[in-house]
C-alpha cells in the first residue's frame, strides 16, 4: 500500500522543505527548550504493514510536549467509562490559543477539549485519582507502545516547566473553583510536566502511534491498545482539535488527523496505513512545527492520501 | 464499492433513528421556517459510481440554508484566486456561536471561516463585486450541479429574513467598519438570503454535491466544477467547521465532512465514494438537526466509513 | 464664593499646561476632524452666582462630539418616564471602548450607560420616537440653554460622519436584533451625527451645562431644565461613565463629574457652583482631550474643588 | 453642620427600609457566612466634628469582607511612592464582576483597580514584600485607626475562605504568569484572606474610616493617615470603584464614596463632613448589601448630602 514511499522520497522532502529553517521560532519559554537547535528536521514513518522509513534527524530525541497529551487521552480512556471523561471535558475545536482561560470562565470550568491546556490538566487529574504511580505508569505505557525500554522523562525540562507553570496553575484552580479539579494542584502539574518531558525520537513515536492507524493494535502487542472505534475517535479529535488553533488551515493543507508539540514535533496518521512522526523545532504563530507541517503537506500530496 | 448500501437499509436506519423526533426543536427565528413538519425525515446519496439510494421523505424539497454557504464559497473560488479569498476570511474554526460578533470584533472584521455567517457574508461580498446578477447566477450553478432545471428560492423565507436580518446587519456592517465589506449591506443581505432560500430536497441535494466526492468533478458535466485539490479543501474546512460549534463532537460520533443548515437538511461526503443528504427539521442546541447527524452516525457505523 | 477665580488665573493655568501640545493626537477618523489645529487651547466657567471667567481660545467653535450625548439625554428625561429610559440603557461603568459590541452582544442588546455609543443610540432612538422634527428640536434645546440663537450643526462634519458610521450602523442593528431599537437606523444616525456636530465654544458650553451645576435651574430660563434629582443625578452619571473607559483615572486626579468629546472639549461640574468648559483637539489613548484633563486637574487643584 | 442628624432619625431611616429584608440573599459560598442572620440591620455615623450617632444593630460585629480592601490600599499607599503601585494596578472601573478572570487575561496581569479581588490581591502582595508581619501589621493599622484594642481576625471565617479559595488563587496564579505577583500565593491568599475575616461593628468603622472624611486625618492620633490628596483620590476610586459592578447605579442613587463587603456592610464617606457605616447581610445580584444601600438612599436625600 506504501509502495511509493522509501527513503530517498522522504529526503527529497526534506530537502525542498530545508530553506523554510529560519523563519519561524523555537520555544523560549523555558530555557531547556530555547537552547535547541533550529535547524533540526527529521521524519519517520510506520505502516500497518510492517514498513519502517526515515530521513535527516529521525533518531536524535526531543521532547514531545503536547504530543502528550493524545497518550493521556489514551492512558484515561483505559480507565474510565466514556461517560466519566466527557462530561468533564469535550470535544470540540476551542478557536482560543492553547492556554487561554476567556473560554474556561465563560464555559464554567469544562475544557473544550483534551488537547488544549485545560483539557489534558483535567485528564491528568483523572489518571491521578485512579493510577496509583501516574508518572511511572506513564513511562511503562509508552515504553511498551514504543518497544523502546529506555524512553524517560527529561527531569530538566520538566523542573523549569515547573518553575514557569504559573498559567498552568491558573487554569488548574479555576478548574477547582467550578469544581472540575479534584487532587492536589501542584501534583497533577508534576505530572503533566512530566508527560510534556518526555523524550522520543520521530522512529520512536511514529512506533508509538501507529495503533492509531491500526485500528487500536500495537503490531507487537497481544491485546489492543484501544478499540476499533476509539482509535477512529481519537483520530478525529486530532483533526478537529490537534493543531491548537490552526485546525482548519491544518486539514486544508495538509488533511491528517495530527498532534503537535512545542518542541517542533508533529505526529500525523493516516488511517488504516500509516504513522508518520516530523520534527522541526522551529514553531509558527500559532505553535505549531513550522517546517514540519511543510513537510507533512509534501508528504501528503505526493501520496494523495489526504483523508478528504 | 458500496455494494452493501440499499434502500431497505436506508429505510431501516431512518427507522432505528424515528424515536429521536420530538426531542429537538424547529427552527423558530422566521415564521416561514417553524411552520415545517417536525417529523419529517429523509435520506439520500449519490455514488461516484453512478447509484443512486434514498429513503423516507427523500423527494419533499426545504429550505437548506447554511448548506447554500458551501455552494457560495464554491461560486467564489471559480471567481477569484486563492489568496484573494483568504485574505478576507480565515480557515480555521470559530469556537463560536455561528452568528456571534465577539470574534469579529477582537479580530478587526476578518471572520474565522466561510461558514459561520460572517464569512458567508464576506463570500456574498465578493460574489457581488464580480457577477452581475449574483442571484441569478448562483440558481444556474445549482441547476447546473444537480440536473434538475426547477430548483428556485422561497421568496416567502427570503423576504422573512431579510426582516429579521438585523443580527446579519449588524455583522456586515462591523465588517464593513473594518474594510473588510465593500457593497451594499442591504443588496448583499438579500443575495445572501436567497442563497439561504433555496429549497431542494435531499435527491437533488446529494446528486448536486458529488462533484465534493469524485474529486471536483460532476458526472454529467464536460468540465470540472473545482480542481482535485479544492474538492480536498473544502472537505476539509467542512470536517473542521462545516457543523457549527459541533465539528468536534460530529468528527467523533460520524466521521465525514459535513455541511448543515438550519432547515435540518445535513450534507456528508464520503471522499472518492459519495454524496450524502439526510433531512430531518427538527435541531439540537447547536443547530445541527439531531435526528439527522443519528442517521449520519449510524450510516457511517454501518459502512465503515468514517474517514479517520 | 469664586472669589478666587479670575481671568488671569485661568490664563496661568493654560501657560501651565501648554507644553503638553503635541503629545496627543487630533482625532482624524473623519477628514473634517483631522484639519482642527492641535494648538488651540481655551477655557470658560460660568458660576451659578452669574460670573463668568475665559482664557484662550474660549471664542472659538469647535465639534462638541459626544458632549451632546449628555444634551440627548437631558432630552429624553424630559420626554420619558425614568422607568421608560433605564429599561433600556443601564447607569453603570462599562470597562470597554466607547465604540465596543462585545459587552452589547453579551448584554444582549442593552448598553451600559447612555455616554458610550450605543447608550446615546438608544436615546436618539427614543426621542426620534417622541419628538417630531428632532433635529430641530435639539438646536431649540441647545439654543435655549445657551442663550445664543446661532448655534448650528456642522453640516459637513455630520455627513462625514455619516460616511463613516458603520461601526455605530453595527451596534444600532446589534440592538435591533434584541428588540432594543426601534426607529430606521439610518435616520437615528443622522440625527445622531447632528448632535455630535453641534458647533459650540468653551463660552457656550459653560453658559449651556450651568443647569446642573445650578439643582437643574438656568439662570435666564423660567422653568427648570431638570428637577435637583436629576441635576445630581446626571452629574452621577457624568462622573461614573463620563469620561469613557478613563472615569476613575480622571475622578482620582480632577474629581468633577465631566463629560468629554473627541473634538477636544470637555464639559465639568462643580455642583452648586459652576460649570467649565476646557477645549483641546489633542487626545489621550482613551480618547480625552490631554490637555483638557491637565487644564482642569490643575484648576480642581488651585481650587479645591473636587467633590471627594 | 451635621445639625439634622440624630439617633432618632437613623432609626426612622431603618424602619422605613426594614421591609426590604427577605429581598436579598445572604452571602453562602463560606457556611461561616451563610449562617449570619439576614434581619440584622444598623447604622453608624462619625462627623468630623466629633458626633457620634447610631441605630439598630450598630455594635454588633460581622465580617467586613471587602471593606478591607480600602485598608490595605491604604497601608499599601504609606509603604509605596505613587508609581510602584500603580503601576502595577489601574484607578478604573472593571466593568466585571469582581472576581472575573477575563479582562485581566485580556489586559496581561494588570487588574483595573485595586478594589476588585486581583486587585487587592496585587495589593497584598506589595504589602507581603515590604512588612515583616504583614497580619499583625494591619490589626495594628487598623486598632489603631478605630481606637478599639480587642479588633480582630475572625480565624473559622479565615479558614473557610482559605479553603474555598480556588477562583482567588486562579486570579494569583494568572498574575504571576505576566510577572505582576512575587511572592508565594498560598502565604498572600492567606493574608487576604485574613484582611475580608476582620470583624467590626458599625460603630468601629465608621470612626475607622472617618479619616478619608477629614483629610487624612484620624482625630485621635497626632500624625496623619495619608495626606488630604491620597484621602481624596481614596474617596474617588470609592466613587467610581467601590461598589462592583454597580458604581454608577450607586452614585445615580446615593451619590458618595463608598465600599461594600460581601459580608452586608457599607463604608461612605460624606467628605469634609462624615463617614458612615451600614450593615445589612442579605445582598444584591452584584453583591452590595440591598437594605444598607436603600439606608444610604435615604440618608443622602434626608441630609442633601450626595456629592454630586
């Protein structure tokens, strides 16, 4: 089905996407993510079918950030009733930035969706109330999915996301004040910072995602990591909501269920075919991978496989 | 391809979905529309390949307000270049009630999307500024796109909104304060209206967006409507804001591309497969027709033919 | 009981606050606006006990802008019942520019107060439903209080104005869509952009506001403007809403109830003493006269007059 | 000059709006407050020129919540020049509830005035960072300035507020994100919180605040408070500020300075003359004492002593 992708495709991509390095900015909120380089760009991608294919900086790791919180997402649907995660957070595009707390006031306290700030502090809240080690289990879950038995968190960044969490911390108690935060703040923010602080590679998280193209199967895993169904839902919050605001331009351009992080990686799916991870640290307005949704485009219509 | 869609399988899901009428409300805002029988219910779909199914009230014509805001957006980009478009109007969802001016006004008068009312009007604008007789024009397309020489507007219900147009006024003319309106406010309402007005049922609905499914082309036209790529794009802005503020919540239960209006007439694409026009008057909270986004998410269950 | 004013104080006073020309900006939203010299600076007070002080430029006409909203709603008290009129337009601070729709759109159709906008659309609405000829009336009024019979609009400001009004078109029909507007738009904007054209000096405006520095009483007149409760009442007014978003800025530095124009005047009240006018086209960020507002903090200082 | 008021009179005051009582609701987001008794109604004057005067239940102590905004203000404004304060906090009207997130994301950290809770809470932060003792410093403030040694914290009302402390926290958290909160929040809330559990009757603050009454001056002490311009520019952020969203409605009714407390009291201030206290614990929809407001309706008319 991937008859048409191999390795030199992917560098030919890269190449016609390298003059975009430059123009757009790395995250400098903290300094463990300003001081990577810029002109890091890399992909990797997984079929369903058993193919693996890379090109540029598609082993070297990163931190995965908002990548994230699809795992949580994840982690929580494993642990709760459907019902039970919904009515405290929805799923629908917010048209607000990633951190805003206008619509979190106005919506009494329920996030729009589980890919914006609020939304994945709510489910890192759940994980806290019913997983007995949230951060370790975190670690077995994606070290599983992976197949790659030394991923971990880079305590770096997650102690000056902490130190720089005071937004976050607003979001968290508003949440608490409408009643839709239930353990301790401080707790649920060590958490989070330490899921958006773990460390992959583009190899490594295209091989963490492809149950996402896969109908809920991890290749190497005997029993599904989700069903049918939830993957197929998943993937469509990703390409409702997985871009923070640029949704819309997202899907037009490029046309896959996506997630993106801070630190410049994007994860991509094609249903029933493939998981494509891109990373390029340097971000656009709005935060997201500028050259890696470049290269997504790219790769999207050299393959056709667009899913609209 | 879709060997396992018939009519007694239609039939049997408007059948399974029946019991939802009366839990949601007709349009009520103009007299014209809150006289339509709450318990109609009708589907539709056109095939790529050339078949056609239907069931229920499939034939009764209504009005199919929003869905014309596809149509316009369709009748701009054969008018204008792509960056002329998008200049004046964004891509990305609204997080917004379809007819809300907070945005707009933070936003200096560029609306989100073409679909909410303020980029539909911007659209109207520019079909204004290049066609001479826009209304007329826009009944050729349609009879043109779906075959069938007797579509026309409800000049009853466009006459009714344009008296209670002043919410759509007073959002042109916000537009109009940023420079983002050029015509007449009032001459561009009525356009607007009419397109809003026109009345077909879900035959002609599903036979006259097709075009959306087979790549830009309608099967009985010598030329394309669109290109390949625009048929993606404008699937794309429908996933991600074809459904008011529900885009996520109708990715997540559905799966398709979908345009609705507030005449509970739905249309969804199954991208390289079909057309499909599901009616059913009776709207959620939201504005979506709640017995018609059940039929869509039990078709698209049955089928298998979500595109995440 | 103004034994220490004089004519040569004020002019100190102006000498004082003269270097301050230059470091705001005339108003140039319409072009008639735009030519006022930024150099004129000029003050008048009138007293209760019948003196009268001037210094500067304190002969010469300018456009009183939404000085006048003041003069509407002294109108429509004569004409409306006090239930009738706060119905629709509320007493209080509004915390957002003066030309805003978000807290209009929120607050569903009822503005703040009558000194924004939207507040002053409502009561030219109102008294275009009362008064026959309001335009007429209006001088009438104006002429009245004054004492000078050649008070006039400035034709060419008010069709200016006119030319430029869509963002007040936008907050008139976003009342109308809440019932809160009942008149032609269009008419109620000219009679609106009339008011706001009047043509008056610091002389005339002193000798017209008097009455509610004087329990509602003009000294020439022999019936009463307003009763004492509603002089101190829309002094309240004045001095909670009557320097746009600036009110409590000016309140901490002046101290008086005051109502400002973005031509540059601005009208105070010492109560039970007298009125002053100050004139300065140069505005602050906020849209008040820079000067205007150095000119009377000095004078409410020299004096002792703020009312706190 | 206060020659009109006698006990007599202010207990006519409160029989005559005693029926109001049932109309409001008593303050229940803490059980500690949501037990006072609603039917508790007093009044307490202070002239300047020595008077005491009193009615109902003016020596009973209750919570003055909000009322202590203006003390710390106070003690803020005897430990910092002008600028570092305000700089850091606006003199204007919010336009929003007082507990509102929304503006202050809006506006980056800085609250719209210091009477609002961000507000405050900025404010007990700079008195955090100056005072060594900051809780026992202000018991001292204000013992000192009511001349009563046994004023102090009500503990169970402290601690409740603390645990109920969430929304405050947000607004902490959310102003420490731009940089405008430095020290810890949990240590500042709890000061705030500590500043609202301040029991005092109606007698007590009354002579409490008489200084913003007389200049600055308390008569029993031989320095002064704050000079007669800070007592003036208090007195007009009361005006414009002091009553939440309802500031201009007050000054249209009562027309003085003035704070009120969740917990029913009222502070006004006649300038130059008086400071009055009322206490009625059942509110309003803003939040202000509805019986203690219509007390201040009448007593400003009876006397003519609206400032306006």
């Amino acid at each position: 089905m991937a008859a048409n992708i191999n390795n030199h495709m992917l560098e030919s991509i890269l190449e016609q996407v390298r003059p975009l390095l430059g123009q757009g900015k790395v995250a400098d909120y903290i300094p463990a993510l300003a001081s990577v380089d810029g002109n890091k760009l890399g992909i990797a991608i997984c079929t369903v079918d058993g193919q693996r294919f890379q090109a540029g900086d598609a082993t070297e790791r990163f931190s995965i950030q908002s990548i994230s919180k699809v795992l949580s997402l994840v982690a929580a649907m494993r642990q709760y009733d459907e019902d039970e995660i919904w009515q405290r957070v929805g799923k629908d595009p917010s048209g607000q930035p990633f951190n805003s707390l206008l619509q979190l006031e106005i919506e009494q306290g329920k996030p729009r969706n589980p890919f914006i700030n609020a939304g994945a502090l709510v489910v890192c809240d759940m994980l806290q109330s019913r997983l007995s080690a949230p951060r370790q289990r975190m670690l077995e879950i994606v070290r599983q999915l992976c197949g790659v038995a030394d991923i971990a968190y880079d305590a770096t960044v997650a102690r000056s996301e902490f130190e720089h969490s005071a937004r976050n911390a607003a979001i968290a108690w508003l949440m608490k004040s409408f009643g839709n935060f239930h353990n301790d703040v401080s707790t649920v923010l060590q958490n989070y910072f330490h899921y958006c602080a773990l460390r992959m590679n583009c190899v490594e998280l295209a091989s963490t995602f492809l149950f996402l193209a896969d109908q809920g199967r991890a290749p190497h895993l005997s029993t599904a990591v989700v069903t049918p169904l939830q993957a197929r839902q998943i993937n469509a919050l990703m390409a409702t909501s997985g871009m923070y605001q640029n949704a819309g331009e997202f899907a037009w351009r490029v046309g896959l269920p996506a997630k993106s992080g801070v630190g410049g990686g994007i994860v991509a799916i094609v249903p029933h075919e493939m998981a494509i991870a891109v990373w390029s640290p340097e971000l656009d307005a709005t935060g997201n991978s500028l050259a890696g949704i470049a290269v997504l485009e790219q790769l999207s219509q050299r393959l056709g496989r667009s899913v609209y």
